[in-house]
C-alpha cells in the first residue's frame, strides 16, 4: 500500500513538469512524447520537428532524472528493487495514459492509447 501511495507522488510529480514552455501534459497531447513500461517517458523521434527536438529532450530528462530520483527513494523506503518500482509505476502510467496519447507496447513500437 505504501508502495502504491508513492506512485501516485510519481504521477503528479510527472504531470506537473518543470517550468518549460512545454509541459509533459502538452507533449503528450501533441505526441510529441510518449510513456514507457519501465516507468520513464521518451521523445517520438519521427513527431518532433528539428525545431522542437532540444526543448522535448529537456522537458523527457528533466521529468525521467524526477521520475528516477523518486524511484530510488520509494525503492529504498520499501525495501524493494528499483527495477520493481520502475516496472509497477510504468504500469500505472501506461493504464493511466489518456485515449490518443502514446504509449510504448511490449514489442517496442509507440501506440496511440485506445479509447
């Protein structure tokens, strides 16, 4: 239970960004980046324009260094792995994800959300 209530401080700390002219929730409308199963987020690469690509990979290192950096924390509170902890809070992000955002499937390969 404590390991699920530390997620959700992941999750909010994930949606509220740093103060980038882009914000995560933006990127992600746009499609610009999408979440992964290991719990980080990652630039579409074939979405991002050469004009946009320095500001995107800001915004995903700043919200993944945030992102790791509470996984530890969690991971060290509980006695559990970081591997464990990246693995459950991409699985929430991912089931979290809206219809239409991006989301990376088993196999790799970036996937607009279903409805």
């Amino acid at each position: 239970m404590k390991l699920i209530k530390s997620l959700a401080v992941v999750v909010l700390l994930g949606l509220a960004g740093v103060a980038y002219a882009l914000n995560l929730s933006e990127a992600k409308s746009q499609g610009l980046v999408g979440e992964k199963g290991d719990g980080f987020i990652a630039a579409i690469s074939a979405n991002v324009t050469p004009a946009q690509a320095s500001e995107v990979q800001s915004l995903v290192n700043s919200i993944n260094q945030s992102r790791m950096a509470e996984y530890k924390s969690i991971a060290t509170n509980n006695g559990t792995s970081l591997s464990h902890v990246e693995s459950v809070a991409g699985q929430t992000l991912l089931n979290m994800a809206k219809p239409g955002e991006y989301i990376m499937d088993a196999s790799g390969n970036w996937v607009k959300k279903p409805s």
